[in-house]
C-alpha cells in the first residue's frame, strides 16, 4: 500500500481539524483510498496546541529545516496563514520536492505564478483547494466542469458579512448592531477583513483564474463593503422581492473579465437567496448550463476536509498537474479587465410628495439610457416621499452621472445605490 | 501534445450533443487542457443521425468490430441505452483495452462489477459521471469529499417527477393532468420509468454505491412512484410548512444501509425545496458537513458535458482509478440493507367533527410509541373534520400498524400516509 508521510505546518483551527482528521482516519483511507496517510511532524510555535492535539514529543519539529529534509515527509500542509512566513514555508517545501496543500487565500492570490513555477521545477504537487469556500468548488471546476466554457461564476464566500446582513434582514437591525455580534467571537481586524470584502476578494481571484484559466489578481476584484447597507434599502429591496447578498462576481465576456464584490440584490427565488451563513456558489457554464454547489461550513472543518481530500487527490493521482492560470506561456490567454460594469441598479430616493415627482426623476435617467424595470413609492414625512427603483441594465458610469444630475438638480435626494444582479 | 481518439456509440440526444461539444471545443480544450481530443468514429444505424450532425462518412463506421480494432480509438462513449446491446459492446471495447465514458445508469447500476473488473483487468478507464443527474456528483464524491464518511445522502435525481410534483403543486392541479403533459413530450413507457421511480433508483444505486464504498444494488431499493399523490396532500402539507419533492435517499448508520425512492415533504426552508424540474443531491459528510449541489439541466447537455469532462479527466491522470465498490475484495465491507425505515411521517385523515377526536388519534399512536409533532385540523363537510399530522421520527412498521388500526377501529380513516424526510 501506498504510503504518505504528511507534515502540518500551523495547528490551529484548520491545521488542528487536519491532524485530528488524519490521525482518526487512517484505517478509513487505507480501505476506501488504499493509501496509507501518517502525520509524520508538525511545526507550531505556540506548544500548547500540540499538547491540546496530543501530538507526540518526536512528531514536533523545532524548525521548517527538519521538515524539508525529512525524507519520510511527501506533502506539507500549510495551515500557517498571511504571507511572509507562509510563502518562505511553502517554497522551501517544493524547493525540496514535497507536495504541498494550503488552505491559505491570500498566499494563493497573491503568490500563485512564483508557487507553482517553483511546483514545477521540483515535480512538486501545488493544491489549495481549501482556500476557497467550504465546499469542494476548485476541485468541481478543475475535474468536474472542466468541458466547459464558463461565462459566470457568482459566490457567497464570506460567511461573515452573508451572516451580518442577514441578521440585519431578519431583525432590521443596523449594521453596526449585526457587525458588533459578529465581533464578539473574533478579533476587530478580522471582521474588516470579512466586511470590507478583502477575504472575498482572494477568494473571487482563485475562482476566477481556475474558471476563466488565466491570472486574476485579486488587485483587479473592485471592491464595496457592506458597512453602509441601511436597514431601509434591506426593507426596500424586500418590496420588490429581492435579498441583498455580500456577492462575489466574475464574468466573462469575448473581450473582457469583470470581477467585483458587492453587496447586491438578487431575487427571493433566486437560488442563493436562500444560502444564509454558508458558503455558496452559483456557475454558468455551455453545456452544462447553470451549476450551484453549497455548503454549510465556515468553520475550520470544511477546510480540513478541502485539505484532506487535496492530499488524498494528490497521492493517487498520478502526475500533478498545474492550474493553467499561474502560466505565462503563449496559449493561456491574458485577459482585458473590465473598469465599467454592466449591472440593474437600485436606488433609493426621497422626493417631494407631489405629482409628477417619479416622471421628473425618470425623465433624468432616460437622458442617460437608464430605463426604469420596477418601482414603489412610498409617503414619508414633511411631504416628502421614498422611491424605491430598479432600473434595466445599464453601465455603472451612467448611473453615476444620473445619480449626480439628480442630487445637482435637487430633483431628488439620492439615499443608496446598489447593484441588482442577474 | 497527448491526443485521444475517441468513438462514440450512439448519436441520439446525449451522444449527439457529445460529438457536437467534441467537435467545436477542439482549440479550447488544446489551449486549456493541454490535450487534443479527435472523435475518431461513431456508431449509429440511424443513419439520418450523423447526417445531421455532419459527421464525415469516413468516420461512421459499420460494425462495433471496426472501433474495437481500431488503434487511433482509446476511448469509447457510449450513449446507446439499455443493457443488452450496450453491455456487449462496452465489454468489447475494455477487452480491447479502451477506456468507457458512459451515461447509461442502467448498465453501471446492474453490471458495474462485472465491467470494472473488465477494465482493470485490461487497464481501462471506467468513467460514469454522466449517469448521475445533470451535476457533477459522481466527480465531487470521488474526489471532492472523499475524505469524509458520508452519512446520508438525499437527491431530486428525476427531473421529470419533480416537474409534475411541481405543477401539481402550483397549479392545484391533479396527477393525471400533469403528468398528461409531460407526457406529450415523451413516450409513455419512458415516463413510467420516471414517475415510479425506477430511473431514480438506478440512480440512487449509483450514488449510494459511490458515496458508501459498497455496492448498493438497485434491486435494493425501496420504491414508491407519484402516482398516487393527491392535491389535497400537496395542500395539506403546505399548511405545516412543507414540500413534497420525489427524493432519493440514502443515509448509512454503522449497522446498515437504507435505500429508499419515494415522494416525501420536506421543510420549505430546506435548500431542496426550491429545486424545481432541476437535479439536486444534498449529502452530509464528517467532517465537511453538509454540501448541496445542484443543477438546471435535466437534459442532453449537462450530460454531454459530464462526458467530456470524464473524457478530459481519464486523459489527464495518469493511471485509471476504480470505484471501490465493483469490489467483492476483503477490504470493503458487505452492506446490511435496512428493510425497516425510521423517518417521520404525515397522516391525512378523516375524522368525526367532534370534541375528543384528535385525543382519540393520538392515542391509538400512543399505543405504537408514535408522538405526534405537528397538527392542524379543518372542519369539512357532512359533519366529518380533516386532521392533518406529522409525526416524530419512527418506524415504518409501526406507522402500518397504526393506520391499520385506526381504520379497523373506525377512529378515523386514513387517507394518506407519506413520508417526511429531515
């Protein structure tokens, strides 16, 4: 039977789920998988977590040296997170030739081209399917989808914001309220990372590479965080039968890539309108047409289980192979990136209480080609009104100039704008 | 570049469509798989068939025998249908040593052990993906979450019963009403194979087989068609929050294996609920937790595409692998398949419009440890009351018992009895 000596580099949350896993598995995989998987070392610098785990004294490294030049080690799993010690970890390991299995985001999104160059050079294997979202969507676009042409991809991949507006919807409370919950548990700086759609970002970069087989730096994903989202555009968006969700999207057209993560309206009956929590995502391919894949998992679980099979595809599969995207060879397409979206708009807008205050208003966004697909409106105090529009698709700079024209010309008070998908 | 002839048998809807993807994705399928993929032959006696699909005539060839002596074929797709002539010619092919992409669920849910011993022993690929709904299910579990112990897996896996539950459903409409209508589409031998549950139960077969590590064979399952479902249950189960949706089931406890295809509510907040004519699976995995995924395609297209990506997939990993569960070897458990269901359950019955009847009810169920978890009653007509009930979880033996009791006691009449899954 094929053997596989693993070393966990990080155990904590993630890295510590891998070693439990690993560790009460092992006649499991032997039966099912025919291999063989034995941690063979660790590396953390806070021991107690090895002692929580039950590590054993000799399968704790005292450095990265000890692990590289272990030859009974094959495949390193990187669980340490950010990116300075992670990417020296990481490339001292397939420098050496050792497979390696991150569940580690930002290091895939920012380093992949010099990961898997280096991958390469050493017939090391390079596998993140854990970085993204828990649920095994790397692995259905690399080997389960992989015939087809994808032209969107749409995910919920930060269950911390999809958590908070959700709360937000079902309480109407304010963000802050939802946000403050959120951050007893965890850390300030992390929850901005989670709000402001940085984690999403990553996340939206990986997806789209392996999709659209060609680098996506998480630099071109523009980027709007959910801090503003008022509980009455939640109410007002309800109205007409739409949930504001922290979307990440990519799409391709012929001659451009468009990345951007947002909150955003999709419909009640929308598929992922339904996804609260977890992790979800929706994809359009030709033939297979349109493909959601959800998952109920945040937590550290899901991504050793991402990480787990990684390691389990990567001993019995053969040769690695290497996601086209971090190539920089003639075949793979560089790609355009789109600066100005296509996209229904939303917006909230308080007029005066008087007749002829929604022609007035449809008036200045016909001048702009921006045609109205759905509205309400609503009698609020001191004669003033609220009107609630959804317009048909249209480019974002167009809705910014109609947006601007609006609040110059006093014709309204324009209170939120916010993107419709689909 | 490595380059795959390719052979494909049967040009109906899904090979069709298989040759037509094969054919226009050549350049996309160079540029990001790194291989060439040439359909090299196809099979059809309906020769009008590759006329319209412009297949050149020196690429139709006249006999099975020309495709299995031909060295430019390594794989053969076959889309024929049925078992008898399609069993006999996939055998030739993996004695031949070409590597089998199917979509045929009937052949790979009664003959897989003997084909996959077929294929190793020639060192041929077995690839079925395409016989499992239009997701790529078949790939997640075997490579997605494969490191996880699967307990329980439920699927919308027919389109076609979940389109005339779902009519039914909406339109308040009766069985026979909307099944007349999907049946004007199709042959009526193909739409008794959907709505009782036959084509699912291949299906199921599959996927159990797949998910469990053992071979679960067909013939295993329990099966109950739609036939009999009433609008008044449709409505009656609405009222207490529920869906009725024609689920596949398959949950493994340590002791056994449960099998099951048969029309059963489900919470409306459940992700399944919103899935219309769509194919959906819904498992529960340790440690991954719940994924769902789920898909729009019920037709030729989604399978065509789970096709190419096996096609794709056995070119580009090296050494074929083989589910374990064509496997009698020691190393994989034999199943105990569960004849007895525990599930909830809901009850429609007609009882006297009087003070004491639910009490009466509930007390027969007493009797066989069924608690009642949910009731709503309405007053109908001729001084009679329609009681609706949903139960705890408990056996299916004794809910017969009960029902059999209530008639015979002349307590109440039961009208229906359906199950109630989650």
């Amino acid at each position: 039977m094929k053997k596989i000596g693993v070393a966990i580099l990080g155990l904590g949350a993630v890295g510590g789920s891998t070693y439990q896993i690993l560790t009460r598995r092992r006649e499991f995989y032997e039966r099912t998988q025919g291999i063989e998987i034995e941690v063979e070392s660790t590396l953390e610098p806070v021991r107690e977590r090895a002692e929580r785990l039950g590590v054993p004294a000799e399968k704790i490294a005292a450095n990265i040296a000890e692990i590289v030049l272990d030859p009974d080690v094959n495949a390193v799993v990187e669980c340490i997170g950010g990116v300075d010690v992670a990417r020296k970890y990481v490339l001292a390991a397939l420098h050496a030739g050792k497979t390696v299995v991150t569940s580690n985001k930002e290091l895939i999104a920012k380093y992949y081209p010099e990961l898997v160059r280096t991958a390469k050079m050493n017939n090391a294997g390079l596998y993140f399917g854990a970085s993204c979202a828990g649920v095994p969507i790397v692995r259905t676009l690399l080997d389960g989808v992989q015939s087809n042409e994808i032209s969107a991809l749409i995910g919920i991949v930060n269950g911390t914001a999809n958590d908070i507006l959700t709360k937000m919807e079902e309480r109407g409370c304010s963000y802050e309220e939802a946000a403050a919950e959120a951050e007893t548990d965890r850390a300030a700086e992390e929850i901005s990372i989670n709000v402001e759609g940085i984690d999403a970002a990553y996340r939206l970069s990986i997806l789209a590479s392996v999709a659209f087989h060609t680098k996506v730096p998480a630099a071109k994903v523009f980027r709007e965080g959910i801090a503003n989202v008022s509980p009455a555009d939640l109410a007002g968006g309800k109205e007409l039968g739409y949930r504001l969700k922290p979307l990440a999207i990519a799409k391709r057209t012929k001659d451009s890539i468009e990345v951007r993560v947002h909150p955003a309206f999709i419909r009640q009956d929308h598929p992922l309108a339904s996804v609260k929590a977890a992790n979800a995502v929706f994809l359009t391919g030709d033939p297979v047409g349109d493909v959601m894949l959800c998952g109920n998992g945040t937590g550290d679980e899901p991504a050793a289980s991402a990480i787990v099979s990684d390691l389990i595809f990567a001993a019995t599969h053969g040769e690695h192979r290497y996601s086209a995207f971090g190539d920089t060879a003639a075949g793979v397409r560089s790609a355009v990136f789109a600066t100005d979206f296509t996209s229904a708009y939303y917006l909230r807008l308080t007029v005066c209480d008087e007749a002829g205050a929604l022609a007035k208003v449809a008036s200045v966004l016909g001048k702009y080609n921006i045609s109205i697909a759905e509205t309400v409106q609503k009698r609020a105090a001191d004669g003033k009104a609220t009107l609630i529009l959804v317009t048909h698709e249209t480019r974002e700079s167009l809705v910014k100039k109609a947006v601007a024209k609006l609040n110059a010309a006093q014709i309204a008070q324009v209170e939120s704008v916010l993107r419709v998908a689909l």
